[in-house]
C-alpha cells in the first residue's frame, strides 16, 4: 500500500474512535435515543474500520470521502462532531495533498 493510503487509513481509524467515544456522548449529554445513538454511531464506526482496508482499491478513496461527509452530518446529533468533522476532513484533505506531492516527487 502506497504511503498516502495508509495515511488515510490512519485518518479513518481515528475517526472510528472518536466516533465510538461520541456515542456516550450523544445518548447522556445530547439526550439522543440510545439505540439512534449506537446505530448511527456504531455503523459509521464500523464502516470507517472496513474502509481502512480498501484503501488500495481504485475507489477506496472516494468510499473514505463518502464517510467524511457522513461524519461532519453527524454534528446534527452532537454538535461538536461538525468541529471533529471539519478537523478529520482537513486531515483527509491534507493526505490527498501530501500523496499527490509525494507522485510528483517520485516522477522526478
């Protein structure tokens, strides 16, 4: 697996974490149904997880941008996950623009 794929497997799975730490929080502080909370929050942490490993497919990228945007609407149930959503969407942005330096620099 190339350098900036695993970049963006890291990011993914610090999402999942922060994802599964959410949900605490939004069943206790935000008053969001218990099982919304851990569906909502659940699913999208597993399928940060799974998507760490299709990373080195063709369309794993666009499956992790896809979670990005799922992540950010997350804020709609704990509004600090639209500050974290910003936060890991500029790190997901960040490694796109690291890898893409990273092939010019090895095409020289």
């Amino acid at each position: 697996m190339n350098p900036e794929r695993r970049l963006y497997s890291t990011v993914l799975a610090c999402e999942a974490i922060v994802i599964g730490l959410a949900i605490p929080v939004a069943i206790s502080v935000q008053k969001v149904d218990a099982s919304v909370a851990g569906w909502v929050g659940g699913t999208l942490a597993v399928l940060c997880l799974l998507a760490c490993g299709v990373m080195g497919r063709p369309w794993g990228f666009a499956v992790g941008t896809v979670l990005q945007v799922l992540v950010l609407l997350t804020g709609f149930m704990v509004p600090m996950m639209f500050i974290l959503g910003v936060l890991f969407g500029a790190l997901w942005g960040t490694a796109f623009w690291l890898g893409r330096q990273a092939e010019k620099a090895r095409a020289r």
